[in-house]
C-alpha cells in the first residue's frame, strides 16, 4: 500500500541513523527531518496510484495483485472504502 511504502522510507532513514537518537527529542527531530527529506513527487506519485491500486483491488476480487501480498477483503458504501487485511 501507498502508505507503507512512505512508512517504510522513513523507518529505513532514521535505522542509518540510530547512533544519534538518545532522546524522545531526537527521534522526534530526526523523524521530522527525515520526513521533510521525502520529496514532494515521490508522495504525489503515491498519492496518484490509489486508484490505480483500488482498481486492481476490484479486478482481483480482493486477491493477491502486484501492490499488496495479502489479500484484502473491501466493502464500498457511498464512496467510502472499508478495509479488511486478512
């Protein structure tokens, strides 16, 4: 999912960086400055492939697609997306 995918480059900035954090206050300016090094296109190229990942969601019928390794169970209601990970 999208939002793993920014998870994931967070987590693996500040683990290149673990020596420095020895406080609460480190850690939360080494995640603000890792975040603030995420450029603003890689998070509008994540934001745009939602849909293309819910259609391949639907097209799957919840199975397996190229964007997750799980199945995902999903109910749409009113254009509201309920999400089950299995």
């Amino acid at each position: 999912m999208a939002v793993y995918r920014i998870w994931l480059r967070l987590k693996n900035a500040l683990q290149r960086n673990t020596d420095a954090i020895t406080s609460v206050d480190k850690l939360k300016a080494a995640i603000t400055t890792a975040w603030m090094k995420v450029p603003n296109s890689y998070v509008h190229w994540l934001y745009n492939s939602i849909p293309r990942r819910l259609r391949a969601v639907v097209t799957s019928k919840g199975n397996v697609t190229k964007y997750n390794g799980k199945r995902i169970t999903f109910i749409v209601l009113t254009n509201v997306f309920l999400v089950n990970v299995r």
